[in-house]
C-alpha cells in the first residue's frame, strides 16, 4: 500500500511498517537525509525478493522532519490518500 504526499513522496506500508524511501524523495531532500539524519535509524526491508536498502520508517522521519527549520518551500507536506493534511492540526 503506498499513500501519496506532495512532490510525488510516498508513504509506505509494508506488513504494518510505515516507511518512507530516501530514493523517492526530492534530490534536495535526499541531500539533508543523508547529510543530517541519523544513519543508524535508516533500515532495511526485503520486499518482493527485492531489497529497500534506503527506509526510514515514518515516525523517525515525521520526528526529523519537524526538527528541521525553518521548512523550505520544497519540504513535503504530509497528507494521506484521504486527503488529510499533517501539517497543520487543530483541535476543538
């Protein structure tokens, strides 16, 4: 299962995990992964006899994205296929 957010990224599910893929991110974004976030966070997920060696699962990267700042215009906004938006939440 695969969700869509902006810029063509992905969230992925794959049996329960929830992951993001480095090589599916904007080149830009690519470069402050692999310069600024935590190598040992980044895993590796056999699928369909392939191996991902470029996963980040989704609440490493929500955490790191939300530590980077200020967000430049390229910076993906989260959003699921129901169309809900993750960066902005409000509360009644």
């Amino acid at each position: 299962m695969h969700t869509e957010f902006a810029k063509g990224m992905t969230i992925e599910n794959f049996r329960g995990i929830e992951f993001v893929r480095i090589s599916s991110m904007p080149k830009e974004d690519q470069e402050k992964i692999w310069t600024s976030f935590e190598h040992g966070k980044i895993i590796k997920i056999i699928k369909d006899n392939s191996l991902m060696n470029d996963c980040i699962l989704y609440p490493d990267f929500a955490e790191w994205q939300g530590k980077q700042s200020p967000p430049s215009k390229s910076s993906p906004q989260m959003t699921r296929s129901t169309g809900a938006s993750f960066s902005k939440l409000a509360f009644e």
